[in-house]
C-alpha cells in the first residue's frame, strides 16, 4: 500500500481514506479509515474543517470536533463512496461582543468519488440539533463543503 505523505494537510480527510481503496486493488470493498495507519494524518485534515467559522455571527468558533467514523467503500472501480460522522460543537468566540451559549451538532458527510478522474461526484452533508438549524439556513454550507473536499482531493491527486 502507498504512504500517505501529505505536505499540505487541510482537509485531504475524506478524499485520502478513497485513495486507500485505489492503491490496493486487492484491498476489501469498504475500510474504516480509523483502522488504517494513515488515521493521524486523515484524522488532522478532517479537523481543519472549520464548519463553525462559516457562521456569520454567533457561536462561530469550533470547540470540539469528535469524528466517530469514517468509511469508505468501492463501488466500482476507480469510483469510491465515503462517509463520514462527527459530533461538532461551535461557541462563540472571545472576541464576541454578544457571547452565546455553544450549538452542538452530529455532522454526516457521504462523498462520491472518481479516484480516476480526482474528482468528486457528489457531496451531502447533514447537520443535526441546534446547530444543524443554524448551518442549514447558510446556502453556502453545502458548496462550501464540496469545494473544501475537491480542493483537497485535488492536492492529493498531485502527490501521486
């Protein structure tokens, strides 16, 4: 299997748990990212996110960030499926001149990918509790969330 080297780790998280799957071909259909030796380094990329920053006002500062899991499967060949789950809780920031209490929320991200072609296919995230309902009423959380992960993807198809 390649090692994963990743010189600029902003979120490569779910595009390098697919590149995974693509360079064993031998490897089963689906892996847990978690139980592979290059969790550090996709664990440090899912966690420059930053879902909470893109509130404008408010509980704009991510506090914690748990990823729970992080799967991905090969649908066919040179197309990958990941998904990943994470409980996420924003607060405000101390700088805010209205401080208000922390939104918590469990954030679900299912990507498709062409590992052939680097790029993504599809993306949905889903945001649950109150900060779900902060984060849906932002049209941009969804793009934001699929130009993070192609940008990242992107940077890894170069490595190769």
């Amino acid at each position: 299997m390649r090692q994963l080297s990743c010189r600029h780790i902003g979120p490569t998280c779910l595009s390098a748990a697919a590149f995974l799957l693509a360079s064993d071909p031998l490897m089963a259909a689906c892996i847990s990212a978690m139980n592979t030796p290059q969790w550090p380094t996709i664990a440090r990329s899912i966690h420059t996110v930053q879902l909470c920053e893109q509130i404008p006002v408010g509980p704009n500062h991510t506090a914690r960030f748990q990823i729970v899991s992080l799967d991905a499967c090969q649908t066919t060949p040179g197309i990958s499926s990941i998904v990943a789950r994470a409980f996420l809780t924003c607060e405000s920031g101390a700088d805010s001149i209205l401080p208000l209490p922390p939104v918590e929320g469990e954030v679900t991200a299912a990507i498709t990918l062409d590992t052939n072609a680097c790029m993504i296919t599809d993306t949905r995230v889903q945001i649950s509790g109150d900060l779900g309902m902060l984060l849906s009423g932002l049209d941009e959380t969804q793009q934001f969330a699929r130009d993070w992960a192609q940008t990242q993807l992107s940077s890894l198809c170069r490595l190769h």
